[in-house]
C-alpha cells in the first residue's frame, strides 16, 4: 500500500491554492443545504479499534438521504442556481450516487433533473433515478459519451451542467461533511477518505484544514484506479486506464483543469492506494464486526484507516462514503 | 399477517401490570448503563415513508455495542450486581446476541463470564463471544439442554445466572431504548418492536406507556415462531414447536412464569405476525433502499411496520434490534 508522501509526520499542512475560498465555499453550502441533509451519525468502530488499539470512528455517510455523500454537492449546487438558471433546468450524466443525488435534490428546488445515462446502464439504477424524483435519457455507449451527449444538451438548451466534482458548489456541499466531524468528534487527529474525482475529499480537506489544521486529512483510491494519486505524482493531470475495482464510485478519470487537483495537492497529507484484497477483507469484517453495509469506496477508506491510522495519535475518523451496494453487487463480493 | 388486537384504534392501553414498577426498572437502568452504552441513530426510513405516505424512521439499534440491543440489559444487570456476586461470578446461555452482549458488559464490570452453548454451535459466534471477553462453555447438544446446564452451574457455583428476558433488571437495561426513541422522535405515534422472549419490548413499552401512553406499541413475530403470541392468545403461556425462520434472533419458547408475558398483556397495543417471504423482502429493501444491514428480526419488524403502520397517524419507529447478520447467513439469504 504506497504513499504519496511516507513518514510519521502528519497534520502539517496547512496551505490552499490561491484563489479559491474553499472554507466561504463550504459555509455558504452550508447555509443553502443544511435544512435538507441529515447529519449522519458517527459510532465507534469496535472491531478496527481493538486491532489497532486506538479509537477509530465511522462517519455513517451511507446513511445520508440517497445513500450517499452525493446528495451533499448535489443540493449545495442546485440551491445556489437562481430561478432563471432553474426555469432552464439541470442535467447530469451518472448511472451511480451523483445522479441519484441530483435527481434528489431536483425534488427540493422543485425541478425535474434531466439524468444521462449510457446505453445498457443497470436497470435497477435507472429505477432508482426515477423513483427519486429525475427523468432518465439514454445518450452513448458508456460514460464517457454520456457525458459529452450531456453537457451538449446542457449548451443547446441553456440547462446548467451538474460536475460530479468540478464545481465549487459541489466541493462546498461535500465539505459540509468536514463541518459535521469536527462537531462530532473531538481530538479528531486524522480523517480517511476516498477520492475519485476528488470533490469529497477537496471539501472536506478545505474546511478541516482551515478549522483544525493539525488534523490529518489522507486521501485513498483503490490501486486499480488511482488517476488522481498517480497524476499528483506526476504533477499534472494524466490520462490512465482504470482496471475493474470493488471500489467502484472512485474509479475513473480525472477531468483536465479539474479545480480538485490543486486542492488536493495543497491539502493532503497523504494519499495511500489500496489493493483489492484488502478492499474485499474490510468489506466483509464491516458486515461482520461493523455491522456497517456500505459500498466498495467506503470499505476501501476502512481498509486505509487498517494500514495507516497507526502513524497518528488520536482519533482516526473513516468516511462510510455510500452504502450504494445493491443486493447483486453483494452477492457477487460475497461469493 | 393476522393481529392479536385488529382495528384502526390504536395507542389507548395504558394499563401495567400490578406489583411490577416499569417504569422506575428503567429509569434505575439508565442511571447504571448510561455511560456504556450508545445514543443508537434514528434515520429516516426514506422508501418505507415513501410507500406508505408516512413518515416512518428506523431506531438503528444494529449499531449498539455488540450489534444489538441485548447490550442494555446484560450491562443493566451486571452493573446491578454487587461485589459478592462478581466475586462469585455470572453464567449465561447463549449462542447468539445475549452470549456476546453478557461477555461485553463483563468486561465493564471486570469478571469473565461464563457463555454454556451446546454441541456444534457455529464456530464464528463462538469467536465473538470470546473476542469481547466471554469464557466459552460447551454442554449439551441444544440451546435447551445448554440453559439446563448453565442453571445447574449457576447454582453448584453461586454464580448470577443471567435470563436473556425473564428479569426486571435485563428489561429495565432494554427499556432504556425506548427513553432514547422519546428523546430523539417527536409525534411518536407508533413502535414496531420484534418480540422473542419479549424483554426488549416489555422494557420499550413500560417506559414508553409511561411517559406517552397514546404511543402505540405493537409487538410482531414470525408466524413460523410466534410462541409469545399464540401464548398471549391463549391467556397463559404455551409450549409450541417452532418452524425455521429469518428472524432467528426471536425464535423458539417462552419461560414457564416470564415476566413478560404479563407486561405485554398488559401492555401492548397490537401484535401482528409475519410471513417468511414478507420478511425476505424487507431484508432486501433494507439493503437496496434504506441501506441497513441488519439481522431476520428486525428485518420482521420493519415488514410489520410495512403491512400496519398506516393504520397510525404521526411518526412510525421501526427498531431494527441488531445487526449481527454475518456473511454466511448473508449469502444464504441472498441466493
């Protein structure tokens, strides 16, 4: 499990890319969204606290209306668009959290979300769009045309865009999450979360580091997927092929010009990469020990927390990202 | 699913049964297991509420120490118990959610206590117990003969032996979660509560009939073992086989003389029964849509609350009584 910057000492950095006000950018989301999120519940994680012998929490997030972080940036954009922008509509492209988390949050600004998926998108997914509250069209053959059939839909009909990360709204509402933890946890001494695209991690990191800059915020990706740990490597955004993962929420490509990289190189501490079989291992003892049900990107961060939360002292906390699993998917990791 | 007490009304018995103060058992478990214990979250049950066109929320008891409310109780009688009867020692019976919950509160109190299962139990509770501190005994070839041996060792012995639900201290620690729900749930208008034994729901309606007494308390159970309901039927308590059933966590016979049987008689408001396949179906939901892991029983509870919670109107709680579902039985349910 590679570092990005190995070493005991962590919780000491504390600078933030010029120019982007991340910690106003979580607070106004804050001020938008709180009336319609839930604060998630934060319990001890019994079984990774006794094997590490110092205390690790979970932030449930799994239990956040739609059942993920999403619903977050997803609310924090849509009530910052005004009634122009409304009138005009949203779009998104995701099979996954994000457009679950858009279609959502349409139902509180009272729109009905225009959610683009590739064809032969899961069924059950689909549904799940629907049932709360977006209408589903079908452009491409996979994500990535999707989204280009998306955001030309978005330019030809003035329809604002919904970035999954690459928005400041969005960042912001994900980092109401940070806002959260550092009510619920005291000495919270280290914080572990997935990163795909970033926009979680880049809003959590934005505030924590502002409010308590010795608490260290240690990005994860799986190793089968991990563009934007290999592109902070590298030192600009890279185009890399992702093998298939458990972890499926973080895997993908990172946009060029994503506003989360220079985030996140100016904000972590770390950024540690996980194999499958460690993924798979703290999925199973989070059903069996945590009695937590969460999908692949949450028990990735547990597995992180395994490996490296013994490099700080305090309280490590392991954002629970979704619970998104799907009785399939579930068999398919149990089998 | 048949009732005990069909009708829309609901909420109005308010009786308690003579020379039993509810009541005040829970209130002196509160003040004992208090600092032991977690604030379990409510969440809301978004796609029940949906369904049904009424709010109803989910008491997240799966996230208790241990993973079920059995900790309440065991902690509420251990911290009863006095130094002379900690030297001496305490004994259970139990494979399952009490063993482990009896082996947790034992290393509150500091002594080890002694868990008798039979012959064959599953390997992996057996770890679990043992893992939170419990001494493993095996006698006997069932859960019967095992309760029989763990008795007779309690009185060779001097030891506590400690009922999973037949005494006042283990239901007082049980009611302690029906303080929580008054706290944390506004316009409680009904509780769906998975019955066994009975402890959990006699101590959840002895407080609850107290301090609310229109909070309708409904008890449910598998049709396939519903020995507390046919009992309370029948006007005294019965000895009936039980069938196999999801909700194993409330499966098989009532003590002779329980305590409960007249708690519930006394106060419960209905008591429904469930079918297996309703209860595979909410299992499922609970997983697909509400993102809970949890065990038969409480997955029973919420289908209860799915075939009568419209029958109230305000908030329906749902407690979902534990979590200790483990993989194997995971993967059987969702073949």
């Amino acid at each position: 499990m590679p570092c990005l910057r190995p070493g005991p000492r962590l919780g000491v950095v504390t600078g933030s890319p010029a120019s982007i006000d991340l910690p106003a950018a979580v607070r106004s989301a804050e001020a938008r969204a709180r009336p319609h999120l839930l604060t998630t519940p934060v319990v001890p994680a019994a079984g990774l606290s006794a094997e590490l012998g110092s205390p690790v929490v979970l932030k449930c997030e799994n239990l956040q209306h739609t059942g993920s972080f999403k619903a977050r940036g997803a609310l924090s954009k849509l009530l910052s668009l005004d009634a122009g922008e409304l009138d005009r509509g949203v779009i998104t492209a995701s099979t996954g959290n994000h457009g679950a988390a858009v279609a959502y949050a349409g139902t509180i600004v009272g729109v009905e979300p225009v959610v683009v998926v590739p064809e032969g998108a899961n069924p059950s997914k689909l549904a799940a769009i629907e049932r709360l509250g977006g209408r589903v069209e079908v452009l491409g053959t996979d994500s990535v045309e999707s989204e280009i059939g998306a955001r030309r839909l978005a330019q030809e009909g003035s329809l604002t865009f919904v970035s999954p990360y690459n928005d400041l709204a969005v960042i912001g509402g994900q980092g109401t999450l940070g806002l959260e933890l550092l009510e619920q946890v005291r000495d919270l001494a280290a914080v572990f979360v997935a990163v795909g695209g970033g926009g979680l991690a880049s809003g959590v990191a934005g505030i924590i580091k502002a409010v308590a800059p010795r608490t260290a915020i240690i990005g994860c990706s799986p190793a089968a997927s991990a563009v934007m740990y290999h592109s902070l490597r590298a030192g600009h955004v890279l185009e890399l092929p992702s093998e298939p993962t458990l972890s499926d929420g973080t895997a993908g490509g990172v946009e060029q010009g994503a506003i989360t990289f220079g985030i996140l190189e100016a904000l972590l501490d770390d950024f540690v990469t996980v194999e499958e079989d460690d993924i798979r291992r703290a999925f199973l003892d989070l059903i069996e020990v945590e009695h937590q049900l969460v999908e692949g990107s949450a028990a990735m961060a547990y597995s992180a927390a395994r490996a490296h939360a013994t490099r700080v002292s305090g309280t490590t906390a392991v954002i629970l990202c979704g619970g998104n699993v799907g009785t399939q998917n579930l068999r398919g990791i149990l089998a």
